[in-house]
C-alpha cells in the first residue's frame, strides 16, 4: 500500500515536472 502510494507521488511529480517544462511562462505567472 505505502510503495502505491509511493508510486503515485512520484507520478504526480513527474507530471509536475513535464508541465513546468512545457508551460514555463504559465508557471512564471502562477
């Protein structure tokens, strides 16, 4: 259960990651 939970945090990290990339000028503004 923990390492799914693991699993999903660094999922949601990446996917954080991925958007900052693309969508610098948004995260400027955020």
């Amino acid at each position: 259960m923990i390492l799914y939970l693991f699993q999903k945090c660094i999922l949601q990290w990446q996917l954080y990651v991925g958007l900052r990339d693309y969508f610098p000028t948004v995260m400027t503004i955020i």
